[in-house]
C-alpha cells in the first residue's frame, strides 16, 4: 500500500462487496424466502414466478432495473456466484450452518450445565 493513496476501509478489511444485482436489492424478507425456497430445492422457474407476485418485488425491478424480469440467470448468480465471486445464497448458507453450529454448542453447553446442577446437593447451592 503506498502512502496517499486512498483505500476504503472495506478494501483494507478486505470484506466482500456487497451485492447489487436483481436479488440483492430486493428486502431482506423476500431474499430470506427466495434463500429458504433454493435451500429445499425448489425449481427456479417456481421461486421466479413466486417473487414476481410480490408487489415489493415488482416496485424494486421497476425503480432499479426498468422493469426488467428476474431472470434464471439472475437466479443462478444469486445461487452460485459470478465471475469467481461467491453468491449471495453461499453466504446465507454460511450464515445458516455457522448459526446452527452455535446452537448446537448452546444446547451442549445447556446440558452440561443442567447436569452439573442436579449433581449439586440440596441446601448446598448458596
């Protein structure tokens, strides 16, 4: 890095950029849903005609993309990923299975706890 050369602080945390495509824009519920419907596999000519009975879904093609459709293709990159980038529904899945591991671990820890508790002899738990 030279000095006076300006670099974001994304750049020098080296974080991804966020997404901007069709999918990306759309709220965070919608995308949630779309995420869930790829994670059980549904076929995306069903999630594409399901997002486009959504009215926010329609407004947000309108304001940002001239009314352009979601496309299998826009579903795909948001699935699999672009020119070497991740998609967003790789990192919802990563998001997803972290999430489940702490549960996990939660739960875990929760019993242990629990068993530790009831080994402890009544009247001596002050």
């Amino acid at each position: 890095m030279r000095l006076g050369r300006f670099v974001s602080f994304r750049t020098a945390m080296k974080l991804p950029r966020p997404h901007v495509g069709k999918i990306a824009r759309l709220p965070a519920g919608i995308r949630e849903e779309t995420n869930r419907r790829l994670y059980d596999n549904q076929p995306y000519a069903k999630i594409i005609v399901w997002l486009h009975e959504q009215p926010e879904v329609l407004q947000i093609l309108t304001e940002w993309f001239h009314g352009s459709p979601i496309t299998l293709n826009n579903l795909s990159a948001w699935k699999r990923g672009i020119k070497g980038r991740r998609g967003g529904y790789q990192e919802w899945l990563d998001k997803k299975r972290f999430e489940e591991e702490e549960l996990a671990k939660i739960h875990v820890l929760g019993s242990l706890i629990a068993g530790a508790v009831a080994r402890v002899p009544r009247g001596q738990n002050r």
